[in-house]
C-alpha cells in the first residue's frame, strides 16, 4: 500500500507514531502498531470510496455526457489504483465498485427473477390514423369536453432488448431481461459491464427502491466493425443490431459480453420507494440527472399537446430515421401525467395510456424454392434459402441466409414456405416469418446434415458455437473459399485473378493447393472458357507480380482463423521472418502482442497440419518472396498513428495504405497511443473516446493538407 500513499504526508506520521512508540516504550509497541493499523485501514476505506466515486463521475461525463474533464491516461491511473487496493483488501465493500465492469466468472445459467410490477407491452400501430384514434380513445375514457387536449410524452421506439435495472438505496443490485414480462432473466453481471450504466445513481439522498427499465442497443457503425471482425476470424455475423445486442446481454461469460460495444437509454418507471414523480417528463429528467443515458430532449424526446401534434413528431422523426446512429422501428407515445395514466389503467396486459406507432419496413411475400447449404473458408456450414425473386424496397432479393439450425428451429423455415422477407437495417434480406396457412401438407422441418454437402465429411459443432463446421481442410468448397482469399487485393493481390477464374481452375483440376498458383502454365488457363492469349498472359504476368509479397499479407493470406490483417502484422512485426513464424509452438505464441490463448490455439493447430505447412514449403521453393516487415520510418507521417472512423471519399483500405506509405501507422482502436483520429460521415463511438483521450479528430481533407506540408 506505499505505492498507493507515498505522497500522502499523513501517511508519515502513521508510520512514525509505532516507531515513536517502540522507542519511548517497549511494552506499548503492540498497542501502537494496532493504533496505527485502525488509522491506516480508516485512509484506506476513505481512499476507496473517493476512487469509486471519481470514476462513477469520469465515466458519466463520457459516456453520457459527452464532456471529459481528464485524460485517459489520468483515468487509467485512477482506475489502477482502485484494482489495487481491492487486490490488497478483499474485505472491503465492492459492491459499486467500477472495476466489476470488466466482466466476472462464466455462469452455468440465468437465474429467473419475478418483476415487482409486470414489464407490459404495448399495442401497436402503423399510421398516423391509428396515432388520431388512439388519441380519441383516450380523451373518450377521460371524459374529456370538446376542445381539451390531453399531453404526450413522445420519443424513439428503439430496436433492442428491454431491461429492467433495479437500484436500492442508489446501488444497482440487479438487472433483469423482460423474460415473460411477469418473470425476467438475471443478467447483472453482463449489464454491470455497459459504462453508460452506473453503478450507483449520481445523488446525494437516493431513494430506497427504484426500477428504472430502458432498452439495450448497439449502435450501426459498432454491429458493423462487429461484424467485419467475426467475418474476418472465421465466425458467425449477425443479422442485424438487435440480435447482436441481444446476444451480447445472454452471454454466459460476462468476459464476453464486456467485449461488446453495447449502449443503454432508460425510458420507463418500474416499482419505487422513497420517490415520486409527476409526469413522463419528470422522470426521466430525473433519470437523466440520476446519470442515466435518455433519449436527446427536444430532437427524440418531447412533450407535445394533442393528436396532431403527436402526428407531426411521428413524421419527423422518420426523417431523421435513417440517419441517425442507431435503429428504430417507430415511436413511443405516453400520456404524461402519471395520474391520468393511473386513471386509464390497463386493458388485457397493455397500458390504455400508451401505444407504440411504427415505421412499415420495407417487406415483401414470396416462396422458399430450396435451402441449400454452403461451405465457407473455415468450414462454416451456412444454410441459405433460395427464394421466388421478389422486390424488397427497390431490389430483387432471390435469397437470404437463415444463419443456422437454431435460427432455422427458432423461425420453423421449411422448403415450399411462403414467407415474409424485408431487408434488415434496409440492406440484409432476412425471412421474418412464415405463413402458416400456406404451408404444404407435407413440408418437413430442414436440418443441416450431419455430413458436409461437398465433401462428405463429418460435420461437428464445438461446445461454445452455434455453428457446424466441415471437418476436412481439403473440402473442396474449403478450398475454393480459401484459395480466393489468398488471391484476394489486402492478401497477395493476385491481380487479373478473379473468383469464377479461380472456381474455374478448381474445378478443371489445376488449383488443390495455394502453391498450385504458381505451377499454372499458360496453356492451362488457355484451356478455360473464354479465356484468351491476351487474358492468358495477364494472369500468368500478375502471379509473377504478386512473388515478392510482405510477410504480414502473407500469413493473412492463409486465412487462418481469427487471424485478420491487424493480427497478421502483429505477428510479422513479432517473428520477424516466415520461418520464426512456422516454428513457433504454442507457449512462443502466446509471447506475441495481442495475441490471446484461443487466437495462438489456433495458429497452432493451423502450423501442425503437416499438409499446410509442405504446401507453404512448396510456395516458396516456386519462388514466392515474403518481405520481412519493415515499416516505412521516413515521410509525412513518420512516427505518427492515426484510426479511420466512418465513410471517406475513397475506399478504407485505400486511405489506410496512403497513411501507411508515408511512414504512419494504422492502430484498430483509439487509445491514449493514437494521435489522430481520421472522421468520415457517419462516425460511430470512436469520436467520443477520442474526445475523452483528446486525441486530435480531423477530416480526410485535412489529413491531405498534412501529407504536403
């Protein structure tokens, strides 16, 4: 603990009054070092509870206000100091602490929690007819005259998981998914690692009991770097934000969960004691103050008088629809005054008081013709329906992916279903649901084989995913996947190369292996389709061209799982050469920056398969050269590290390789080592850490200017 008080002066004098006690009186040392030990414990208790409270403080102004008043590097120190002292003291009460963020131990299973009050739902609508008459059917039951309008709260209908956080005396003791609605999962741990929650409510006299219930979401721009990186490791995507929020929240490990760019807005009272409220909007300005994230006043979140009113915030609101950072499917409308509320009371088991008006998507009916099952780079079997062509929103959709069995099971899609499609997120195709009334008499539930479909091996399903997988490396579906992406532009870069050339090649026998490119002839491309002296000897030239590779791009190109290009530069930066690579064995692995005990697992396996590694062999002994990583250290940029955040005039890769090409370096997230953040339209998150680190934040143009000055 000296580290922790060594410039506390009052520390000197508890170590001093011991040693002033040893030396007046033998016999009383015992008594002054208990006496010490109480005043020391007492600092120790005081230091914990002002650290729990500075970075409760810290990251409410970051992530719900949007003003930091420190560095990032002044937050690690703090948040540092406070896992050391719990470290050194486990007696001490961290029931609130920050630290619990992170994440804790796997649980087996959720626990089921009933709600104090039911969390209901609401009716729906899908126009601003429906708003009028939900507005006439209110006031009729109020009893009010002609003329008196009745007042709404209105805001977002978000497109997540709803959430119940339940906090005693100001602490979060509990959160539960709305399960039922009588009776909710617990998922307190996972809930505890979203930083826009406090722990303990920002307020000197909490009330004794207070339900607060929100949605969780994930913002577009996250679920798509989400997705771009379970793409890149070889795992399952997601359909669209809701699922991935909602998978992040029933995560076992919380480890898991923490890794997930989750967000949180609290939009509704669940039980309370020790506090009232008047109104809609009282509420949640008191829960805004509480430092609970809401939705943005005036903008999603405003109190109206009147049906038509009502009616115009429905219609703004679907025009900012598409631009704002996260999905919405509609509206919200409350009445305001908790007291009228309790006056209309509930029909069945929604709220007379409220109703939920939403956006029609962009949807469609047709018929699955089949469901076939494709084979990805890893072994991912993928079952895809194919569908009647139909136009969703402007655009023929002839297929959609239905992800796996338990997606399959859970929808209950079966060939010669008529169904109803409509564009996730107004880009993914995605089968909503199914018609039963149109279902064949004699339709079968589909189930993916148990055997790949190409190659006929055994299809196996690890422990902890959702997905089967081929079980040969040599499957021929593998290897076409695998061989296109080792020709691919970020990989060797075999140009003129492209995926029906390569399919081509496969299936007239010239390509089994990634050496195989480089014994092709030019009589052997000749031999194809379409193909002629010119188009020939463009492909023949190219995979030439691409010999001389990085090292880095290289071992990217072998499209081992969960190795993308980030990891593919670490682990060039870390071996150095090929062959330090190829030797590596499991514990030199894990030696590697970044490089965690599942991701090594792996790279390991992959180094073991004898087969592999003759074939990467065979590459070189062709001719192929990996360059030793040698980033460029002279330029404009030298020395300088800088991140991409939303959309730029050209393509990301680019912009990454002209930052590269003047000495600068390309960081996969904004900490306190990066110095500028390059801001596109439509950034994501990034922004507000950069902020809260003050890292530089500059547009495209800018960083043209920098390039030339």
């Amino acid at each position: 603990m000296y580290k922790v008080y060594r410039e506390n002066e009052e520390f000197a004098s508890f170590i001093a009054l011991p040693l002033q006690c040893a030396y007046l009186r033998d016999s009383g040392l015992e008594f002054g070092i208990a006496l010490w030990k109480i005043g020391f414990m007492s600092k120790v208790r005081d230091r914990h509870s002002e650290l729990k409270k500075l970075i409760s403080h810290h990251d409410s102004l970051y992530h719900v206000q949007d003003r930091p008043e420190i560095t990032d590097y002044q937050y690690d120190q703090l948040f540092s100091e406070l896992q050391q002292l719990e470290k050194n003291h486990p007696e001490l009460d961290t029931s609130d602490s920050p630290t619990h963020r992170v994440g804790g131990a796997a649980l087996d299973v959720f626990s089921k929690v009933p709600h104090r009050v039911p969390m209901l739902s609401l009716s729906n609508s899908y126009s601003a007819e429906d708003l009028a008459e939900f507005d006439l059917r209110v006031k009729k039951f109020l009893l009010l005259g002609e003329g008196k309008e009745v007042e709404y709260f209105c805001e977002p209908k978000f497109d997540g998981l709803a959430i119940e956080l339940v906090y005693e005396n100001g602490l979060l003791v509990r959160a539960l998914t709305r399960g039922d609605g009588t009776t909710g999962e617990e998922v307190t741990q996972n809930i505890k690692t979203i930083r826009r929650i406090p722990l303990r409510l920002q307020t000197k006299s909490p009330p004794a009991l207070v339900e607060v219930r929100g949605e969780v979401i994930m913002f577009k721009e996250d679920f798509a770097e989400l997705n771009h990186s379970q793409q890149e490791a070889g795992e399952m995507t997601f359909a669209n934000p809701r699922n991935a929020a909602a998978g992040a929240v029933r995560q076992l490990d919380s480890k898991i969960a923490a890794q997930r760019p989750l967000r949180f807005f609290a939009y509704a009272l669940g039980a309370t004691e020790g506090v009232s409220f008047k109104s809609q909007e009282h509420c949640e300005n008191q829960f805004h103050e509480w430092g609970l994230p809401v939705a943005e006043s005036g903008v999603l979140r405003k109190t109206v008088q009147g049906s038509e009113a009502v009616i115009d915030f429905y219609h703004d609101v679907e025009k900012l629809r598409t631009s704002l950072p996260f999905d919405i499917d509609g509206i919200v409308v409350k009445v305001n005054s908790f007291r009228l509320q309790d006056d209309l009371g509930l029909v069945a088991r929604s709220p007379r008081w409220a109703t939920a008006a939403k956006y029609k998507p962009a949807q469609a009916t047709t018929v699955v013709e089949n469901i076939l099952v494709q084979v990805g780079r890893t072994g991912a079997l993928t079952p895809v329906a194919i569908m009647k062509p139909v136009k969703v929103g402007g655009v023929t959709v002839t297929n959609a992916t239905l992800h796996n069995q338990d997606e399959i099971d859970r929808k209950d899609v079966r060939i010669g279903d008529t169904v109803i499609i409509q564009r996730a997120g107004d880009v993914i195709p995605e089968i909503v649901s199914v018609v039963l009334d149109h279902r064949p008499k004699k339709s079968t539930p589909f189930k993916i084989p148990e055997r790949c479909p190409i190659c006929g091996s055994q299809a196996k399903k690890a422990e902890e995913e959702v997905i089967f997988r081929c079980t040969n490396p040599l499957c021929p579906a593998i290897l076409k996947e695998s061989l296109k992406h080792f020709a691919s532009r970020r990989a060797m870069n075999i140009d003129k190369v492209g995926d029906k050339i390569i399919e081509a090649l496969c299936d007239a026998g010239f390509l089994k292996s990634f050496s195989d490119f480089f014994r092709l002839r030019k009589e052997d491309v000749l031999s194809l389709d379409r193909q002629g002296e010119k188009s020939a000897q463009n492909i023949i030239s190219s995979i030439e061209k691409s010999k001389k590779i990085p090292l880095a791009r290289l071992i990217y190109a072998f499209g081992i799982r969960f190795v993308g290009e980030q990891t593919a530069k670490t682990l060039a930066e870390h071996f150095v050469n090929l062959d330090g690579f190829l030797d590596a064995d499991l514990e030199v692995l894990q030696t590697a920056p970044d490089i965690g005990p599942k991701v090594a697992q792996s790279i390991y396996d992959w180094l073991q398969d004898k087969r592999l590694l003759k074939d990467v062999r065979d590459l070189i002994r062709l001719g192929v050269e990996p360059q030793s990583l040698q980033r460029k250290t002279t330029g404009a940029f030298a020395g300088t590290s800088f991140l991409i955040t939303g959309t730029l005039p050209v393509k990301r890769d680019e912009a990454k390789d002209f930052i590269e090409s003047l000495g600068g370096k390309i960081l996969s997230s904004v900490s306190s080592k990066l110095n500028y953040l390059v801001v596109g339209d439509d950034p994501g998150s990034k922004v507000e850490r950069a902020r809260e680190l003050e890292v530089a934040i500059i547009s495209w143009e800018e960083l043209q200017k920098m390039a030339k000055s």
